[in-house]
C-alpha cells in the first residue's frame, strides 16, 4: 500500500486504501512532538485535511495538531495504546499470515 503525503497531512484519497484493519493509524513526527491520524474504513481521516486555498495563506502545519511529546507521559501512553489498538485488530482480522509477521516484527521494532 502506498500513502501519499503532503505538507497536510496524508492524502486523504489513497490513506487507507486496501487496509484489512478496521482503522488505519498513521503517526507525523516533528521533532518529538507527534500527531496521530486515523481513518476508519469507508471513513474520514481525522484529524482532517487542511484544504490550499491559492488567495489566502493558510497554515498547513498547525502547531496544535502535534499535541503530543514522545518524550513525555500523555505521549509515550497515547503512542503504545495506538500500536495495542492495531495489536488487537491484526488479531482479530483475518489477515495473511505475512502481514501479521509484519506486524510483529514492527511491534518489537517500536517497543
């Protein structure tokens, strides 16, 4: 599967597309700071896609969207309840024995 990324965020046409998981996470990194996407299948990503507007100057990085630090308690807590989430739905999906070994391999990776 292949994401297409923007200054925005991900593109919120191809996130998400042939994902066996109920919900798709996605995490951007600016330094430390994280912020967390998702996208249910057949749903909206959240936190949404900032539009360009070629008049008006909008800020397509928003401070706010990265409201969590890795290096801190809220941020470590939120980033292991996301890769349990995923844990738990690989579990329950029936995926192919290959994306799970995936899966696996990327969780002792991250933890």
């Amino acid at each position: 599967m292949l994401l297409h990324r923007t200054c925005a965020g991900p593109d919120p046409e191809s996130f998400g597309i042939d994902c066996p998981l109920p919900i798709l996470y996605a995490v951007s990194a600016m330094g430390a700071k994280l912020c967390f996407y998702s996208q249910p299948r057949n749903g909206q990503l959240t936190p949404r896609r900032i539009l360009l507007d070629s008049e008006v100057t909008v800020d397509v990085a928003p401070r706010e969207r990265w409201n969590y630090d890795i290096l801190e308690g809220d941020g470590v807590q939120r980033f292991r309840a996301v890769v349990e989430e995923i844990r738990q739905d690989v579990q329950l999906c029936e995926v192919s024995a290959t994306l799970l070994s995936v899966h696996k391999l990327l969780c002792v990776i991250i933890l």
